[in-house]
C-alpha cells in the first residue's frame, strides 16, 4: 500500500511538473549582445513581457519560457526579438500556435519557425525587388546579410524584349536585408506591366513600384465627383486596365477607365446615374481586384459596392461661441442610447439622437439621450468614429470603429437606412445637436487602415498597392499604429486624400471639428497643411488630437509641444495621470487617491504652460475617455478598501479639478453618473451590456449628475476659468506660496484668480483644493467671501472670514 502512495505522488508530482519550452534564437552575424524576446498571449491579446536568455549554445541565444505561469498551455503565443529598451527589433511577429512543442528554433530575418534543427534552410535568397528615385533599385534578401558578401553579379532582364543588362551594387559596407544596385532609368509603364525582374544566384524576383511614385504630383480634383452637371471618377493607379462595372435596373454594365497620365485615370458619366450602385475592375499583370473608390460618399454592403449620390440635403448651421468656451463630451452614437431603458425608439442609430424629451420609462423625471445632454450643459459632442469602419453592418455585432475603411461615407450599423438614406439620417443627428447649441466634433482615423494584409483590399490597395501606407526598407508594413499599417500621410495623394476627405465633411456636413487618433503617425508637414488648408473655409475649426503613437514609426509626427502657437491642441495625459494614476498601471496612484503628483497637478491647473503649451487652448484636461478605465471603475479598482461613498468623493474632486483648469475641458460620457465598464479597459467589442450608458445609474447617483451639471455651469458662465492666453493666466492666478499664505498641509492646493481682470462677473476667486481623507482649515485672504461651490455643487453663498473648513477630498470655490 505504502508502494502504491508513494507511485501516485511520483505520478502527481510528474504531472504538475511546470511546462516550459525552449526556445533557440539564431542571429546571422552573432550580434547577440543585449537581444531579448517579447513574449504575449495573442490568443487573448494580453500585454506582454520581456524574456532574458539563460545562456548560449552553438546554435544562438536560447531562451526558457515558464507555459504554466504566464498561462500560455494551448494559446497562440506572440515572440518578437527585441534590442535593449526597444532600440530595435525584427520587423516582424512570429506566432506559435502552442501544441505541445518542447523546443523551437528561430533565425532572424525567417518567419518560420522551426521544430527541428534539421528542417532548417538558412539559405539566402532574394524575395523583392522595388524601383526607387535617382534609377536605384532595391533588392531585399529573406535574411540580414553582410553587403560586402553579397555577389556582384546581379542583372536586370526586360522580359519582354529579352534585353539583360549588369546593374551595380551601390552599398558595398553595411549589414542589412536590402542591398542597393544603380540602373539606368527605366520606364514605370513597363514596371507597371511587370515588365522587369531582377536575376542572380539568389534567385529571381519582380520589379514593383518604390519610392519613385511619390515624385507624381496629385491632380487638383480626385475620387468621385458629383454636381448637378455629370459625374466624373478620377483615381490615381498603378494598373494594367480598370473597368467601372455599374448596376442600375437590375443590370451591369462594363465601362472601361481613360488612362490619361501619370498613373491618372478618368471615366464620365451623366446625371442619369445617379442612384446606381458600382465597384472598380481593377486589372494588373497577376491579378484582378475589385472593390470601391477610396473617397465613395455612399459605400454598401460592407464596403464591397458604392452608390453614386448627390445629397444636398442642407444641416443646420453651427452655434457660435468661442474654443475657450467649449466642455467636450465624447459618446458612441451606439453607447448613448441602446439601453433598454433609454426612452429612445431608434436605439443606437443616428435618429436616436434627434429624440427630444426621451425619458427613462420607469422615471419620468430622467432625461436620457440629447435632451441629458442638454440637462448637463454640455456645449460640444466629440463623436466617436461614424465613418465607415470594417464591421458587418447587418449584424448586432459591437465595435468602436477605429479600423477605418470609407473615409467619407457615414458606416450603415448606426442607420436605419443603409443605403443612400444613411447621408440624411447622419445630417439629421448633426442638425439636432446644432438646434440644441452642441458643437459636432468627429473622430478621425487617418494613422492607419483595415487593409492590413494583402487579402484584405477595399480601396487604396485596390488601385495602387502599398503606395499609401509606409513600408520599411524589405517592403514589410510599419506598425506604428498597432494595428497593422500606418498610412503614409506624407505621400501626395495620401495628403491630398486625407485634407479633401476632411474638406468634404465640413462642407457637406458642417462638422465644427475633428478629433485626430495617434497623430504620432501623421507626419508634422502634413499637420500644418491640414491646419492651413480646412482654416481656409473654416476658421473657427476645432482641431485636437493624440500626441503619441502605438508603435515605433519611421517618421516624425505630433508630441506634445509640437501644437505651440498653431492653434490646435493635444491630450494631455500627464495631467490625467497625475490626477489619477498611469493607465498602464493600476498601482500606480494619482493626487485624489493618495496626494502625490502635486506639483504637476499645479501644472496642469495652469494650462500646462510651465509643461509643453504657449496657450491653455493647446491642452485637452481630461481624467478618462473611451480607451482604459471608465473615470469610476478606475478608482474602484486602485482603491480596493474605500467604500462607494469615498469613491465618490474622488471621482467627483477629480473633475472638479478638469473643470475649474485652464485649458479645455473633456468629459467621457456616461462619467457624470459614474460609468462602469465592470472594469473592462478595452472594451472596443465588449458589446452594448459592457458599453451602454446605463441610465438607470443617473437615478441612483443623481447627486453626482447634479455636482457635474453645476461644474459645468459654473465654468460656462465665468471666463475666468477659461483664459485664452499664458500671459492671461501668468497675470490673475497666483497660489498660496507666491501670496506667502500658509497653507494647511504640504499636500492641498489653494489659488487665487483675479477674476476681474479676466472679465468674470466675480471680482476675486478663491479655489481651494482638500485631497486628504480628512478636513482641513484653510486660510483666506483678507476679506469677506462667499461661498460659491461645495462637495455638493453650488452652494447657498454662505459668508466665511480668516479661515474655512474644507471636508475631506474636496474642492471649494468662494468669491468677492
């Protein structure tokens, strides 16, 4: 018996012997000095970590991942070797669908990988060839190669005439995996016919387009025109032959493209086509393609057809007032209203919200959807992207919209009508929010695309293949943006594309801004023609953006401080942090959970002049927004042992501090009545029971809606919260320690504004900031004030001299 026990513990302990895999990494050169892997969960698309190598062997580096603790038993398992601190990398991923595996061996510059040391061909061979400026060509090699090693005997060979002609080597002294040779000049009608290959030992392989298509200037006038006089489709492609292939009683017809010049071509049609629907033929040497133009105003059925539309239905002209002026709330047209129980008829659609007076069914007295909002006093919508995105629009299916595919068409899952009607609807919600004195602000995605593979085309690679999205030296994608391209803003039709695009919506849809994702990706000369370019028709525009990118990029585009005295702004996520933590780190604690960050919360209160602005309306103040944590769900998470009445408290000292800033202000919806995602922080396809705006919570915490709505009032109808200039800011607002009054704790914040110089109605303004868990007595300058704003919004004017006490994780506002 004692024997048997004592095989089952061998056995049990045997089975619960951690699992690992080996991993062995070859460089070519031996360079394996500070190399390491990345490692994540693809499967769940997990953040990954860095793995340190255990040693060397003859073949390379070799590396030890633990599959039990990083749960990666049975998972798709992300590797990307990585130099230092990301200094440099592979320009790819490997992805191991993990199945048991005990070892696997990698060599740069090879996708595969490999089970066994003897599957191996570490051969070197050509795979691209691509025709660049100045008659160079660039040859990439499937692995990283000494140049000097490289054979000289290279040819270029005109398959058509026979003709084989010596090209040179150019660089004789690097280690790369593209190597440069010098030709005479060649003709691109014939490499657009795929007329040339490069031959040597290493194989042979195609001449494409390089960078030599970026020396075509854009024609004035691209995509699809529409007037009252004809129709005109104008693209620029490096094809064979395109062919407009158009429906309309319930028959194609087949109209081939005019090829005019450079790589322009050009089909017309009259007036009596409008209301048909089309796709582009697009022939090349290897292939055919099919789908729409990139500029469609009207794409259907997921983007695989267009309609030809003249929509001149006209949308109410925008409110006017002042950029310092605005309180910015971004929304989800899905978000806002697919609750049960919103009151709304056309749940997450555009009519949704040209609703009025919608209430919540059970309470008659909570307002929901744009009438809320009007309840709120909020002045401007930042909408997130209703645009045409890739999704199924026929399905219930949920996502965000962020990867782009129509740029111009409004996307047919938030319309009731999903063909030309979607244009009207899209019209009518914008023309209800300008009725209502809300500003439209949209969320553009012009970093990157949903083309990210070769089987996924729709428009831009349908008619010139990769011109529009930037590529490393081997012809591999950059991914800057994380999610698989970074178009190439800088190209000239790219730009073209991307400012005509924004052109039209401002003039066909009169929208009063543009919210611009990673404008780390869009590089600075584009930035200031955009600017320069849409000002020209609107000069009151509305421009913002990320300052920041998802990835390493080759070019350089918006940070912040980039946006000083040009008139637009950035996030600023180091107030957001320093208010409540970093969002990439649940540990890590801001000013109202545990008083830290304080002088960058000075900072920021002062429009971060002192950081990286020339204005305060070069700074987006924020604590939360669509990406991480809900505002609530965060502190809720941080702060584990605090009970709902203190996480209150918090959430409302943290925008009581966003509002009374300088700078402009911006509220995530759903944050006025304490959003929860159920501490979702990425919840891009969670779906409508994650995501919605759950209206019933405005009942429950219609004390935090009140405190909201009051902050909001009060900012609106006192300038001095909003200054438009540093020196404005540098003039009336000084804090306790320039004044030499003492203050109760080295933690609080108290300033004084001279609000009469900034043209508020109050003469003087004290704010007092308590982010302790218990009160504090502050001191007041001389005088007698009045209280104006409490921990429970606007207060009863309540007389206070010498000193006021303020209760724990509070901000008091007091005049005179």
């Amino acid at each position: 018996m004692k024997t048997l026990s004592f095989f089952l513990i061998m056995l049990l302990s045997m089975n619960m012997k951690a699992e690992s895999l080996k991993i062995n990494y070859k460089r070519i050169n031996s360079d394996y000095e500070g190399w390491k892997l990345w490692i994540w969960d693809k499967s769940e698309g997990k953040v990954g970590f860095e793995l340190l190598p255990e040693g060397k062997n003859d073949f390379g580096l070799v590396f030890k991942l633990d599959l039990d603790k990083y749960g990666l038993m049975n998972k798709e398992i992300g590797i990307l070797p990585k130099y230092g601190n990301w200094e440099s990398k592979e320009a790819f991923d490997r992805i191991l669908r993990y199945s048991g595996e005990k070892e696997i061996y990698i060599v740069e510059a090879d996708e595969k990988i490999y089970n066994n040391i003897n599957d191996m061909n570490i051969s070197t061979e050509t795979t691209k060839a691509f025709y660049d400026t100045g008659g160079n060509i660039r040859v990439v090699f499937n692995r990283t190669v000494y140049t000097k090693s490289i054979s000289d005997e290279f040819y270029l060979i005109n398959k058509k005439s026979g003709e084989k002609k010596k090209i040179f080597k150019v660089d004789n002294n690097g280690i790369s995996n593209t190597v440069y040779f010098k030709t005479e000049p060649l003709d691109i009608n014939e490499i657009k016919d795929n007329d040339y290959i490069v031959s040597s030992k290493y194989g042979e392989t195609l001449v494409r387009f390089g960078n030599v298509l970026y020396t075509f200037s854009p024609y004035n006038d691209m995509g699809e025109i529409t007037g009252d006089d004809g129709i005109t489709f104008r693209i620029f492609s490096t094809a064979k032959e395109i062919n407009l292939l158009i429906q309309r009683d319930n028959k194609e017809e087949k109209i081939p493209f005019k090829y005019d010049k450079d790589f322009v071509w050009e089909v017309k049609l009259s007036t009596s086509y409008y209301g048909s629907i089309y796709r582009y033929e697009v022939v090349y040497p290897d292939k055919t393609l099919y789908g729409i133009d990139p500029s469609a105003k009207c794409s259907i059925r997921n983007n695989t057809y267009a309609m030809i539309v003249n929509d001149n239905s006209n949308v109410i002209p925008s409110p006017k007032f002042n950029n310092s002026e605005l309180v910015i709330y971004e929304m989800s047209i899905r978000d806002l209203t697919s609750d049960s129980l919103s009151g709304v008829k056309n749940k997450g659609k555009y009519l949704g919200l040209t609703e009025e007076e919608t209430t919540h069914p059970d309470f008659s007295d909570i307002r929901t959807g744009i009438s809320h909002l009007k309840e709120l006093g909020i002045n401007a919508v930042h909408i997130m992207p209703f645009y045409d995105f890739e999704n199924d629009e026929n399905s219930s299916s949920y996502d965000w919209g962020y990867m782009p595919v129509s740029f111009n068409s409004p996307d047919g899952s938030f319309a009731v009508d999903k063909m030309a009607g979607k244009i009207k609807e899209t019209k009518a919600m914008i023309s209800e929010f300008h009725k209502n004195g809300i500003k439209v602000i949209m969320d553009v995605v012009y970093n990157h695309t949903a083309e990210t593979s070769e089987s996924k085309v729709y428009n831009f690679n349908l008619l010139a293949h990769d011109y529009y999205y930037r590529t490393n030296l081997d012809g591999k994608y950059s991914n800057g943006s994380g999610c698989g391209n970074e178009f190439k803003t800088e190209s000239p039709y790219g730009r073209k594309f991307i400012i005509d695009s924004l052109k039209y919506w401002i003039t066909s849809y009169k929208i009063d801004g543009f919210r611009f994702d990673l404008m780390g990706l869009m590089d600075q000369d584009t930035v200031i023609e955009i600017l320069n370019e849409i000002r020209k028709i609107k000069p009151d525009i509305i421009i913002y953006g990320e300052p920041w990118t998802g990835g390493v990029t080759p070019i350089k585009g918006v940070y912040k401080g980039f946006q000083k005295g040009k008139n637009f702004a950035v996030f600023n996520d180091d107030f957001r942090d320093a208010i409540k933590g970093s969002v990439f780190d649940i540990k890590n604690l801001g000013y109202v959970q545990n008083q830290s960050n304080r002088e960058t919360v000075i900072k920021g209160i002062k429009g971060s002049i002192d950081l990286f602005t020339d204005s305060p309306l070069e700074t987006i103040n924020y604590v939360s927004c669509h990406d991480n944590h809900t505002l609530f769900d965060r502190l809720k998470l941080s702060m584990p042992d605090d009970d709902l009445k203190t996480i209150i408290k918090r959430d409302k000292l943290a925008e009581a501090i966003i509002l009374t800033s300088q700078g402009i202000p911006f509220i995530l919806s759903g944050e006025e009545i304490l959003r929860t995602k159920n501490g979702n922080d990425n919840s891009y396809n969670a779906g409508d029971e994650i995501n919605k705006i759950d209206w019933t919570r405005k009942k429950v915490f219609y004390d935090v809606f009140k405190y909201y709505r009051d902050l909001i009032d009060m900012r609106k109808n006192h300038p001095a919260f909003r200054m438009e200039t540093k020196n404005d800011i540098l003039k009336n607002i000084k804090f306790y320690e320039e004044l030499g009054i003492k203050l109760p704790d080295d933690k609080s914040i108290a300033y004084i504004i001279d609000g009469s110089n900034a043209g508020d109605s109050w003469n003087q303004i004290t704010v007092l900031i308590n982010p302790n868990t218990d009160s504090r007595t502050f001191n007041l300058m001389d005088g007698k004030w009045q209280l104006k704003f409490d921990e429970n919004g606007y207060s009863e004017s309540k007389i206070f001299r010498g000193t006021i006490i303020l209760p724990p994780l509070s901000l008091y506002v007091l005049s005179k």
